[in-house]
C-alpha cells in the first residue's frame, strides 16, 4: 500500500510515472533505469530545507546574546536579543534571505550529480509537498503555509545517504575538500565523524537491542578510531577495518549509525543495493535490520537487484502484519523509457521475481 506518491516526468528515463514511498520503500529493477537517481532525488528534497535551515542559523550564531527558536514552517524567530545587536542582527537577517530552499537544492543536486544535465535539461517533480519544475532555472512550488505547518514537524533526525559501506574503508584515504566532495558522501562523512550525545530512554533501547542483534550477525561491533574504524571480533583481536569483510563492513556501518546516534526516531536512511556485499543470508538478517529501524521510527528507501531481499520483505511483512508500511517499486524499461509498477497484489509479485529472476534462468539454459 503507498503511503505517499511522487510523480517524476522527463526526468533521467523516467518520462511519466509515479514512485510510492512509504516507512520501507523498495525500489527494484534492472540496472540503469534510473533507482539511483530518484533516490538520489528524493534525498535532495528531503535534506535541502534542513541544509539551508542550517545555513542561516549558521550566520545568525555570530551574534551571542539571542536565543532561537525554529517554527514549523522553519522560520526562525530570536528572543532577547540586546540592543546593541539588533543593527548586527538586521545586515545577518538580509544575508540569509539569499539561502533559499531553491538556491540549496540546485547546489546539492549539482554536486550529487556533478551536472543538472546529468539529469534532463527540463524535469518536473510533484510530491505530497511541493512541486519542482527545471528549465534551467529551478522553482518550487510549495504547498499552502497552513497545510504545511498542520503536517510538517522539524523534530527529526539525520537524513543519510549510504552509496557503499565501504566508505568506512575509504574515509582516511579520502581527500575532503568542502564543495569538491559530492554532497551526499561529504555529509555521511560528517555524520561518521560526529557522536550526537543526546539520547532518550526509547533510543537508548534502541541502541542496546540493535547493537545485540547485529553483534549477533557479524561476530563483533565496529567502533571509530579518529580517522579510521576498527572491528572488534568477539573472542580475538581487534582488526583495522580496512581487514574485515566487505560484509561486516555493510552490518557494521548500519550498527555504527545506530550507537553514534545518527538513526533514530525521525530518521530517514536511504542505502543503494545493500545486498552488494551480503551472502544471500545476510541479506535476509540486513532485511531484519530495517525492519527493526522501522518500528523504532526510522523510515527506510533501499535499491536492489535480489529477489532474497524483496521475497523475505514480502512475506514477513504480511506475516507479521506490517505490509501496509511496505511499498514495492518495480523499474521496467522499454525503448529507453522507464515505467514504474507499484506492487499490490500477487499477480504484481510475479512481475517483480521475472525481472529479477529471468536473466539468470536465461543464462543457465544456454549450459543444459
């Protein structure tokens, strides 16, 4: 069941069609039809009006003797500000009037995609918020302030794109430049490097449970090291990470996002084919692991070629009552156009196990 539709047109190969996204949303298909890019899409979107929220205050932090509050709408409104501040406070507040929702999105999509080109030069995307039409210039049509302000909450946690676990490899290899570095992979480097103190009851659960349930799958916990990270190995020695298992790393980062506190309640994590690295066993546990975020408030948008991971999500799902909170995406191309087919019933299932199933029966019939 879709819990929020947004429609893509002339965007990448995506001509005219709609996206279901909902607490788990998969999105599967054949390689090169375009999974990537909405994500990457949706995650600009979600992540702008936070990045330019960021900004201002940002500015506003030069001035000491104030107090701000955030109103739904993602005003900001200061309180006892002293008089000597307020000609200081009024220059800052005409500075941030030029960081727009408009300005940040065209930069972080132009750094996750290099190029806006890169995705059509004239695209039009509709969600349950707002509209965004390209044409060279970017414009956002927002929904009315007070539907906005009963629906919205800026009580939330990070947004996090994860394009490789392997980024816990890489990251003291890595030469960061701020605005070189693509947005998405600058910003989870960011959250790798930080340990967000606060915690609450629910998530301090949260945390212990999913940190026994993971150490349970990869034998160990991984813990940062300043600029690297290392495995701890139940029962051995402690390994650099740069020597575990691309599988441990895949778990491993997921654990890590849950004890540095970056996912929690109002989370959204967005993970591109997370079965890369997994023994088809460990993509089913991966798959326990979401659903376990989920149900502590996280909402979760993954890509994915493996018929293990949607069947073991299809069926748990509906065993355990929670396939209301599934959307399943199915990617099909013909002639360089991508269409996308919701899920909804079982006859929809087969479409789904065909694409994914078919190129290996094709290439096992040649050999019998």
């Amino acid at each position: 069941m879709a819990k929020e539709l947004a429609h893509f047109k002339n965007f990448a190969k995506l001509k005219d069609t709609t996206v279901a996204f909902n607490d788990i949303t998969v999105i599967a298909g054949k390689p090169g039809t375009g999974k990537s890019y909405v994500m990457k899409m949706m995650y600009a979107l979600q992540v702008s009006p936070m990045e330019s929220l960021s900004q201002s205050i940002e500015k506003f932090n030069t001035i000491t003797s104030q107090r701000i509050e955030v109103k739904k709408d993602g005003t900001l409104v200061f309180k006892h500000v002293s008089q000597d501040k307020e000609e200081e406070l009024k220059k800052l507040e005409e500075q941030a009037k030029g960081i727009t929702v408009e300005k940040t999105l065209k930069n972080i999509l132009n750094s996750i995609f290099l190029s806006m080109e890169q995705i059509s030069n004239n695209f039009k995307v509709e969600t349950k918020y707002q509209t965004i039409q390209y044409d060279e210039n970017l414009n956002i049509e927002s929904k009315k302030q007070e539907e906005i302000e009963e629906e919205s909450n800026f009580d939330f946690g990070e947004i996090i794109f994860v394009e490789t676990p392997l980024i816990l490899e890489f990251k003291k290899f890595m030469k960061r430049e701020k605005g070189k570095t693509p947005y998405h992979i600058e910003s989870l480097l960011n959250i790798l490097d930080t340990d967000y103190s606060f915690t609450d009851e629910e998530q301090n659960k949260l945390i212990k449970d999913f940190t026994q349930k993971s150490k349970e799958i990869i034998k160990g916990d991984i813990e940062s090291s300043g600029d690297s990270f290392i495995f701890n190995k139940e029962n051995d020695k402690n390994y650099d990470i740069v020597n575990a298992s691309s599988g441990t790393k895949s778990i491993g980062l997921l654990q890590y996002l849950v004890t540095n506190k970056a996912l929690k309640k109002g989370s959204v994590l967005y993970w591109e084919e997370p079965e890369v690295h997994l023994h088809p066993s460990w993509q089913l546990k991966m798959v326990d692991l979401f659903v376990e975020l989920m149900h502590a408030g996280v909402k979760i948008v993954f890509s994915t070629h493996s018929p293990y991971m949607c069947d073991y999500l299809n069926a748990i799902s509906q065993k355990k009552g929670f396939d209301d909170r599934v959307s399943f995406n199915l990617f099909e191309e013909t002639d360089g156009v991508v269409q996308n087919h919701i899920l909804e019933n079982d006859d929809d299932w087969n479409k789904i196990q065909a694409e994914l199933l078919d190129p290996l029966e094709e290439i096992m019939w040649e050999y019998v």
